[in-house]
C-alpha cells in the first residue's frame, strides 16, 4: 500500500501537521526528506531499512557517504542522497550552534530600552506590543499601528489574536509621544483598562503599557494603574 493510501493522521507529513514533529519516528522523519520510495517499498519502509542497517543510530547514518547511500539501497538516488547528507549536516551543526537568548522584560526600564531604538526618532506615533511567554522573555515583537503626530489607533483584535498565535502568557504594550511629552492622554487610559479587561478573558495578562519618548517614558505598572 502506497502512503497516500494510509490514513491521513498515519502519513508522516499529514501526522506531524496535527500531532507535531516531536511525533514522528526517525523513520518517518527520513520519509519525509526522500519524499518516495521504490517499487517495493514505501518511503518508510524505504527509510526504516536504511536505519537498520546503521543499527538505527543517526551519528552512523551521518557518516555514509552518497555514494554509499545510493549503492546500498534501492530508491535513493544522487538527490535523495544529498538531502539525507545536507539534512544530518545541519543537524549536527544546530547541537554546536548556541541557543538564541532572547531579552526579557522584568521591569519598566527593560521594555523602554527594548522599544527605544524602534520610536525614539519617529515624527509620528507608533503602537507595538513585546509579547511574552511565562519566564518574561520576549517571544516577539509587534508593530499594531501607526499614526499621526499626536495619536494612534489599536485594534483590541488584532493585539490579542497575535498574542494566541504566539502562545503568549504576557503582554507589553508601547507607543510612542514624538511631543516629547509622556503624560498619557484619557485615550491611552481607555485602551490600556479594555485591553486589560479583554487580554484576562483569555488568560493574558497585560503586564505594561509604556508610553516613550526620547530620554524617558512613563509606565503603567509603576504608576500603579494595572
């Protein structure tokens, strides 16, 4: 039987889709890089039997060559065997890569600094939001909208549909004054309590809302106001 014949939730592409990557076995994961097998076999029978034969160690596997790979097994190719190559290669690079360190927000002054270089400098006012997981590290920065001299608009929707998509568990909200002076106006005092109110439905917590300028910023938080 062919893959595409499997059930949908059993093919290797379609399984990693609804269940994840972490899912899928070594040999469904080699599948899906030689896309097919060969006339007797599926692209995972294909692929478990170059396993096997490496006693299903992937650093074994990394040290055949594509010569070795296309003389041993019937179904692979020059292609097939560069991307297995190209694919244990990268592998083994990302384990001597260094993880990315990403910058997280425990108080108001790291957010003013993590903002600062993108409004500092604006003629007009910008609204972005830092979104964050659980240990306050920043998962993403995003622009929400932009303005005028002296006001911008935000979309409650579009703020909390980018934190889901994210699965973020907090929220930074920024924008900038190019008048240079902090002081929110009753504008900025409605959005910040109704995105508040709106984030806690879905269990996010809106954890600032800094208002920036050039050379100081005022905070939600410090003033107490969330």
């Amino acid at each position: 039987m062919k893959i595409k014949e499997w059930a949908e939730e059993d093919r290797p592409r379609e399984k990693m889709l609804l269940k994840g990557i972490a899912s899928l076995s070594d040999a469904e994961l080699l599948a899906i890089l030689i896309g097919s097998g060969n006339s007797q076999e599926t692209a995972v029978q294909l692929s478990q039997r170059i396993l096997g034969s490496v006693n299903n160690n992937l650093n074994a596997l990394g040290k055949l060559s594509v010569k070795e790979l296309m003389s041993k097994f019937k179904g692979i190719g020059k292609v097939k065997a560069i991307i297995i190559n190209a694919a244990l290669e990268l592998g083994k690079r990302r384990g001597n890569s260094t993880p990315v360190q990403r910058p997280a927000i425990h108080a108001s002054k790291d957010a003013y600094q993590l903002f600062h270089p993108l409004l500092c400098d604006l003629p007009h006012e910008e609204l972005w939001i830092a979104l964050m997981n659980r240990s306050l590290q920043v998962i993403e920065k995003v622009k929400i909208s932009q303005g005028g001299i002296s006001e911008t608009s935000a979309d409650l929707c579009l703020i909390l549909k980018a934190a889901i998509n994210a699965l973020a568990t907090g929220i930074v909200v920024c924008h900038n004054h190019p008048s240079g002076n902090t002081r929110p106006s009753r504008q900025d005092d409605q959005l910040t309590q109704r995105l508040r109110d709106a984030a806690r439905l879905v269990e996010i917590n809106l954890l600032d809302h800094i208002v920036l300028a050039d050379g100081s910023y005022y905070s939600y938080s410090d003033e107490g106001k969330l």
